[in-house]
C-alpha cells in the first residue's frame, strides 16, 4: 500500500501514517510514501501529553499552537481553566493540537487569578454533573484547587464537591496543592485510587510525609506540574529517595510561567533527566501514563494509533536548568524538537503571544522577549532566496 507519511530512519522504528492514523512501524519500511521524510539519527516519539497546562479563557490562559508545533506537545490537558459557567468558551477555541479538559469544580473557572471556591454555590454538583455528562468525549476529569487563597474558610469543602462529581460521572479528580490550610494530609486522605495530586514536588506543600506513601500505595496517581512555583528540585530528590517518582511529568504552563521559570515541557523534562531519572522513564511520563490517566488516546507509537508525533535530535550536551525557587541544576541530554504532527499533519509554525499586562517581568525577560522579536524581524526582512534561486514563472514570447 501506498502511505501517506513515512518518517524513515529514525529511533527507534520507521513510523508509516495513513488516514491520519499510524498503519505500519518497524524497521526498513518500504519507501512506498506520497511524502517520506528522513529522520535519521532522530528520535520519533508519540506527540507529547501535557497533562497539567492552562490554555482556555481567563487570567492564566496561553494559546498552545505557538508552542505545540516547536516542542512536540500535540495534547494539553486543560487543567481547570473553565467551569460549567465558563466551558463553553472554551469549547469555542479551535486549536492546531487537541485539548481535552479538566473542569474546574467551580463553575465560574479561572477566570480571575484565585478565589474561584470561596463561595461554595459555585462549587454545583449538579451542575458539574450535567457539564460532564453533555461533554464526555471532552471533559475527562475535575480539577480542585486547594490552598489557603483558593478555598478561603471552605477548607476541604470544594474537593468534596469535585470527588462527588467524579464519583457520579466515574472520572477522576486532579487537586492541586499548595498553601495551608487545609492541611495536606486532610487532602490527601480524601483522594481514590486514580485521582491525581498535581504539584507533587511543591516546594510550598512539601508532600513528603506518610500521607503521600499512603496515598500512593492505595493508587492516587503524582503529578509534577511545576508552574511558576510549585517545584522545588530538593522535594523531588527526597522524593525520588522515598520512591516516590512522579507518575506523569507536566508543565502547568501559563502565561506567567512561560516566560520562566517553566518555558516548555521538554525543558521540564530535562529537569527529570537532572535529577537523575532515566530519558525512557521520563518519556513515558509525558506520553503513555497520562494517556492512561486520563483514557486519551495516543501517547503510543503502535498501529491503530492516533499519528500524533515528534521528532526530536537527542543532544548529549550538560546544560542548566531551574527550578521555581531558582535553585540550579545541571541536565545532561537537551531535547531539541524538530517536527510535530498531529493526526499525520505537519504543525505550521506560528509566532508566541506575549504575556498579557498583568504579569510581571524582570528586565532581563522584557528584553529577552524583545529580543526575539528583533531577530524575527531581521529574519523576516531579509529576501527568501535571491535570483539564483528563482525560476521564471511566466517566460516571456522570444
């Protein structure tokens, strides 16, 4: 047969799409393609899953396409960004790459910066229910924020009302941790085999004690979502230490953790490679175990397969990378992203946002960032080819 795309030579198998689906894998495939593209020394991967990022309407929302098709993420779980009050703008969004959605049990989302669960009204079960119900394909899980600025005096309320919703409509509940009360412990006790605990290695939370080993060992699921201050490189080690690795690694990329200290999720990858967990454990958290956390489809290179892919040259070059308490490490492999595709389509290129006004900068990121733009301009002023590489697209009569 005849495929649409064949990513030849690369690592570990050739990769053949047709149909927007994977159709063969191996090595040596036959060069029987409409388009072949030679990945040679390349490693191809599923398309990355983020499973912790912030791209609907509201104070910390990003458009993923800028960033998708230049890191090889095809899949951003949109972490509570929307309630029932506030799903349908996101369901409005038309994106290059696929975002299935947490929602937030509070119905009016994120769309200011905290405080969306200290009224409890907001926290409608019922509502909640109908919004997954009426949205199933899409919808795969709640997200509860539970920290002192977020829940106010409600305490553990609001995660009781994301666990009924969850139990009701058999989906689990993501908690993000962060600042007491309620303590940590009085959350952790609450979640099921199959809820997740974002921020897992907050330096702000510090989930080390028995609470985390039990919730653990009964199946709750730990999610790194580093953000802009929820990962401390001394927790994860200590952690790593306990055996208590992440299961799935994400960003909780945003508008103001974009520009740093998180930049993309390859980058945060290389954090996991820093402190010393292995290139294939750490794949395998950006692409089969949040599949399997959340039943998405993708996150593996076998037939049948959604043909969301990356390409990536696996540079073995010690770099530094930081934490959100700018405490440095060193990483010894830098992933670098040449291709992405979703559903066997190339993703165009397109420029970055820029953070909107209500995030601060240092500086040093204002000139960064316009910096960037200078250098595109001057890429972009500059003439595509000159005569020598032009042909005469209407010749003249002799």
């Amino acid at each position: 047969m005849t495929y649409d795309l064949l990513l030849a030579g690369g690592e570990p198998f050739d990769v053949a799409v047709t149909g927007g689906m994977i159709s063969a894998v191996g090595p040596g495939l036959p060069r029987d393609a409409r388009v072949v593209v030679d990945v040679t020394g390349r490693l191809v991967t599923p398309g990355l899953i983020d499973l912790h990022t912030h791209v609907g309407p509201g104070y910390w929302g990003i458009d993923p396409d800028p960033i998708g098709w230049r890191t090889g993420v095809t899949t951003w779980v949109d972490a509570g960004s929307t309630g029932a009050y506030t799903f349908d703008l996101l369901r409005r969004t038309f994106r290059e790459v696929r975002v299935p959605v947490l929602l937030n049990i509070s119905a009016v989302g994120l769309t200011g910066r905290t405080g969306e669960s200290r009224d409890l009204t907001n926290c409608d079960v019922p509502l909640a229910i109908d919004t997954v119900q009426q949205h199933r394909s899409l919808i795969r899980g709640l997200k509860v924020r539970v920290d002192r600025e977020t829940v106010g005096d409600n305490g553990v309320e609001p995660l009781r009302h994301g666990l009924a919703v969850g139990e009701a409509c058999g989906v689990p509940v993501m908690v993000h941790i962060g600042t007491t009360p309620p303590a940590l412990d009085e959350v952790l006790d609450l979640l099921r085999p199959g809820d997740i605990m974002t921020h897992c290695a907050s330096g702000l939370a510090s989930p080390l004690g028995p609470a985390v080993r039990a919730a653990v060992d009964r199946g709750v699921l730990l999610d790194l979502g580093h953000g802009s201050g929820a990962f401390a490189f001394d927790v994860l080690e200590r952690q790593l230490d306990l055996g208590l690795a992440p299961h799935t690694v994400s960003t909780d990329l945003h508008c103001r953790s974009l520009p740093g200290p998180v930049f993309d999720l390859p980058t945060t990858m290389a954090k996991l490679l820093a402190a010393g967990m292995p290139l294939p454990d750490v794949l395998d958290k950006v692409t089969a175990a949040p599949a399997r956390a959340l039943g998405l489809p993708g996150g593996t290179l076998t037939v049948g397969a959604p043909a969301d892919l990356a390409v990536f040259d696996v540079r073995t070059e010690d770099h530094e990378v930081v934490d959100s308490h700018l405490q440095v490490r060193t990483a010894p492999v830098r992933l670098v992203n040449v291709a992405t595709y979703v559903g066997g389509r190339l993703l165009p290129p397109a420029w970055p946002q820029d953070p909107p006004p209500w995030v601060t900068l240092t500086p040093a990121q204002h000139e960064a960032l316009a910096r960037r733009r200078r250098r595109l301009r001057d890429l972009l002023d500059e003439p595509l080819v000159d005569a020598t590489g032009l042909a005469e697209q209407f010749p003249r009569n002799p």
